[in-house]
C-alpha cells in the first residue's frame, strides 16, 4: 500500500516538474518576442526596412566576419527568415555563408529562387555552392549549402589520418591541426567561420570538428523561426568587440 501511494507521489511529482518547466519556457520565450518587438518598434515607425538598417549598421561594425555558418536542427524550415538574414549578411559584409542542415528539411531550391528575387545596388548576384567552394572562382557573396553528415565525414577522415600518420594521442595538438587544416584548404577551400549560429533546442555543435570551429564565435538561438534584426545583429555587435587571442 505504502509503495502504491509512492508510486502516485512520483508520477504528480514527475508531472508538475514538467509543467513548470513548460510555463518557465513559455515565459522566457514570450519575454524574448516581446524584447525583440519593443526594439524593433522604433524602427517600425520611422519605416525603416531592415535591409536600410543592415547598411547603416555596417559602419559601425569595427569588425565583419568573413565567413557566417548557421547550423539548423528545426522540423520546419522558415525560409523568408533564411532569407532575411542571409540578405543581412551579405549587406553588412559577410562573404561567405554556410547553412548547414541537420534534419535535411531544407531545399536549396527554395531558398535560392526567394534570394533571386531581391534586387539592391549594394548586393552583387549571390553565387550558391554545394558543400564546397573554391575561393578562387567564389564571388563576393557566397551560399554554402551542407548537411551534418558531410562535416561528419570530415572529422572521420581527420582522425584517420592522424591515425594513418602514426600521430601518437600525446602529440596531438595545436601545431598539429594547423598542418591539417593548410592541407584541407590547399585547393583554396574556405575552413574556419568566424562565427556559427546553432539554430535548435539543446546545444551542440552538431557534427562540426572542435578544430574546425576553434576560432569561431559561437552563438545559440533557439530558433530561426521569425528571426528578428535584432536578435541577428546583436551577435554581429558582440562578434565586433570581441578580443580573439588565439590561445595567447
């Protein structure tokens, strides 16, 4: 009788603690939108669009980073705020883009036809890439379009070549890295974002080698579903004042 009543005890318990931690996400959530609409409301008044504000917010940026990966782990994919913020990136300066896909919901397709359609004198044609690009032939806006499974890959095919080379587990380290990451890059591909933006529930970095993002300012949202400038631009702001020191 004793452990019945124990048994319901822990099951009202198990209950309430997921309650509230749905009422505590709801609120945070609801506390993020209203954030986001307080701060962009003064824009909206005065009608400026966000692509005016991306070109003003250039020059005050003291630094850009030349190459943006978002990594989205979302069940649906929102494609006006993908574009959006790659028409962000490319206005304030950023060169590259890689949108890396964890749920493989994304069509490229869609995506590309929506960022065809936007014309700007301050935006040059977008050249979209698959996996790959070569800074040789890229242009000055690029898309690269990935999925997990090929970072995956990635890092496999590191370790095995550590492995290949005889690389004790004592002798890996920086130095180590940097001779693979010339070598990966020797055909003239582009390899360390300065900043990833992990789009999804929980933290991760999702496939990507640590080495790989070891010079990346990384920055998690819990979604990218009606991103607003706001939230966008505030991780370019923080990326701007950051000091990198590279381990010194």
């Amino acid at each position: 009788m004793v452990k019945s009543y124990q048994r319901i005890f822990h099951k009202i318990l198990h209950i309430c603690i997921h309650l509230i931690l749905a009422v505590v996400y709801s609120c945070k959530s609801f506390c993020l939108w209203l954030r986001n609409t307080m701060e962009d409301l003064p824009w909206k008044l005065f009608s400026y669009s966000t692509y005016k504000r991306a070109i003003m917010d250039k020059k005050e940026l003291h630094k850009i980073p030349d190459h943006v990966a978002i990594v989205l782990n979302e069940k649906h994919v929102d494609y006006t705020s993908l574009c959006d913020l790659s028409i962000w990136c490319f206005l304030l300066g950023v060169k590259y883009l890689t949108i890396a896909d964890v749920r493989k919901n994304l069509k490229s397709e869609v995506l590309e036809k929506k960022l065809a359609s936007f014309h700007a004198p301050q935006l040059e044609p977008i050249s979209s890439h698959a996996d790959y690009v070569d800074m040789k032939d890229a242009g000055n806006h690029n898309i690269i379009f990935t999925t997990i499974g090929n970072e995956r890959r990635k890092f496999i095919k590191t370790i095995q070549h550590l492995s290949s080379e005889g690389i004790s587990e004592d002798a890996v380290n920086r130095d180590v890295f940097d001779v693979i990451h010339k070598q990966q890059s020797c055909g003239g591909g582009i390899v360390d974002p300065n900043v990833l933006i992990s789009f999804g529930p929980y933290y991760s970095l999702y496939g990507y080698a640590p080495w790989d993002v070891r010079l990346s300012e990384i920055f998690t949202l819990q979604s990218h579903q009606n991103l607003s400038y706001s939230s966008f631009i505030k991780i370019l702001r923080s990326y701007s004042r950051c000091n990198q020191r590279q381990g010194k």
